[in-house]
C-alpha cells in the first residue's frame, strides 16, 4: 500500500544515490522537510515519473553545494515514484501516473496515490509556500521549456528563469502545476532527457535561484519568453500496430519525428505511413476527437493539413502506448 513518508531531515545515502537505487534509501514516497532562513518553504518535486532523473540530481547538486549552511529559505522536496525509479519507467503497470492523481483529478481519485498527492498538496498551501516547482524529463528531444496553467506575472517570471520558452497548458486535470492554479505560483520544468549531466545543472540552477529570490515580481533583466498554448493530444489508436503488420491496421513513424520539437511544421508535414484512414485520436481540450482537423492520411502518407507546433513528440513505443505521442501547439499573441 502507498503511503507518504515525511521526514525533516536528509535521509542517509540521498545525496549519492542514482534513482534506479533509491528504493534502497526510501520505502515510498517521500515528503523531505527541510530548515532554511525565515520565510515562505519552496517546494520542489521529483521522479514524479520513474524514468525522469533530472529533479534527484538536481535536488542532489543543490543540498551538495548548500553544504552545512543554512538554505536561503525553507525547502519542502518531495520524491516520488521510489517504485518505478527502481525499473527505469515512468510508471509500473497498475499504478496511476504520479502526474495525474493530484487533487483535481478525474480518474484514479479514490487511489492511495492520489491520497498522498492530496497530503502533500494540503501541507504546501498549509505552509504558503513561495513557489512550486515539478521537475521532468522528456523521452524525445526538445528544447528545455516550461509548462503554466495560468499567464500571471508572478508564473511568468518563475517560467522564464528556466527558459525561454513555456507552454501554457489548462487541459489534463489530475497535475501538480494545476492542482496549484490560482493558489501558489506553480511551474513544471521539461529538462529535456534523463541522464544528462547539462539538463539537471538547468533544473538546479532555477531550484538554486528560486530559492534565494526575496519575490517572483517581473525582472527587468527577464529575456522575453514565447508562451504557447496547446491545441490538442495526439495519441495513437490502442488497436493500430506501431509497425507493418499483415492482417490490422499499421502506423510506421518517422524515427527522426522528435528532431522536430518545437518547431513550426507547415500543411503537409509527414509523419509516417500508415494502412490506415486515420490511426490518431486527437484530442482537443473538451475531449473531443478532432483528428480530421490536424491530420490527412492520403495515398498511405499520414500527414498534416495545417500548421501546428508539436512537443513531447517522442518514438519510443512505451511512451506512446502510456502517455501519447505529443501534443499540438501554437504561438499565443503572435500576429501571423
Ligand atoms: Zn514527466
């Protein structure tokens, strides 16, 4: 049964273990509570997907490098999926995703996983925190970017310490940055890939700043940050073969799609080929499918029938199968 350890303290072994190791350290997941100088506690979440190491490495350089001096403010740090770390997956069959169960949620609202999200959520807004901050990975490449659920200054000024790019996103009910919508400003950081020494150096130097910002007011010396919205989910019909395949329906992706992240792909654009009239569902942000308004599938070339940007484009078949295959955006407040 999962259920949430809080402890106030650095459990022994944290600051060296890799997360495929953690299960040796943590029985679960695990809210660390830690001191700083007077004033509101950051929150900073990890491994809320097993595969994403990015946040414990992060968290790792930033308890390393405060040594034994005081945090510039209090530091509230939740590890999550312990279990699924252990097999480098995002998350194990028959558990709920960790990114979909906190308070808010629709599905899996009755599951012990959402009963710690909603312990730790409730012990967040119960301290006030100064800010909250869910770090990820992405499984293709993309860019470091981040995601909102709302344009307010303060969100905004979080977002473009990281980078200068963010995904305003209200759609997918059950996630942390939403589950904090209009109560704290809240930002999930996508570090692009696991295991790479750059992108948890990202992820600890926004933790790093964050932690010794007196207030999250508009900076001057901000870079601009381009804001994108998402217009829809693509995923990939549960019945359709990611390969040829004889006697079902087949959907062959190109395998360098995920080069593409980020960048404005015109009418026409291919992704792959298929036996099939339309192999995607495309859900829009009232759940509808509207497939037919983003995708053409002519002569068996699958292909776009209107400018998009994508992100989160990914071809491993493991991603596309749990989560999706990306998500279509386009540039808010731009004039073409
Ligand atoms: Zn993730």
């Amino acid at each position: 049964m999962t259920s949430l350890r809080v402890t106030s303290s650095i459990p022994d072994g944290l600051l060296e273990a890799s997360a495929r190791d953690l299960h040796q350290i943590l029985d679960g997941p695990t809210l660390i509570e830690l001191e700083g100088k007077p004033g509101a506690p950051l929150f900073v979440s990890a491994l809320m997907h097993g595969n994403e190491d990015s946040g414990l490495v992060a968290i790792q350089k930033v308890l390393r490098a405060a040594a034994s001096r005081a945090l510039p403010r209090p530091l509230m740090i939740l590890i999550g999926n312990v279990s699924a770390a252990r097999d480098g997956v995002r998350r194990l069959e028959g558990q709920p995703d960790y990114n979909r169960v906190w308070p808010g949620c629709v599905d899996h609202k009755s599951s012990a996983e959402a009963r710690v999200m909603a312990q730790v959520h409730s012990r967040v807004i119960e301290r006030n925190a100064f800010a909250a901050i869910d770090i990820h990975n992405n499984t293709g490449r993309n860019p470091h970017y981040g995601v909102i659920c709302v344009e307010d200054e303060r969100v905004m000024t979080l977002a473009s310490l990281f980078a200068s790019r963010a995904v305003l996103f209200r759609g997918l009910p059950g996630t942390q940055t939403a589950s904090f919508r209009d109560l704290i400003p809240a930002l999930t950081v996508e570090c692009g890939q696991s295991g790479v020494e750059a992108n948890a150096e990202a992820a600890a130097r926004l933790v790093q700043t964050v932690l010794s910002l007196q207030n999250l007011e508009a900076r001057r010396d901000a870079e601009p940050i381009t804001l994108f919205h998402t217009l829809a989910q693509v995923r990939v019909r549960s019945d359709v073969a990611l390969k040829r395949a004889s006697n079902r329906p087949w959907l062959a992706l190109n395998d360098d799609l995920d080069l593409h992240n980020f960048e404005r792909l015109h009418r026409d654009f291919n992704f792959g080929l298929t036996n099939d009239p339309m192999p995607f569902e495309v859900i829009d942000e009232n759940g509808d499918d509207v497939a037919g308004a983003f995708f053409q599938s002519d002569d068996g070339r699958l292909t776009l029938s209107r400018s998009v940007v994508p992100a989160m484009l990914t071809t491993q078949e493991r991603v596309i199968r749990q989560d999706c295959l990306c998500y279509l955006m386009e540039e808010l407040h731009s004039d073409t």
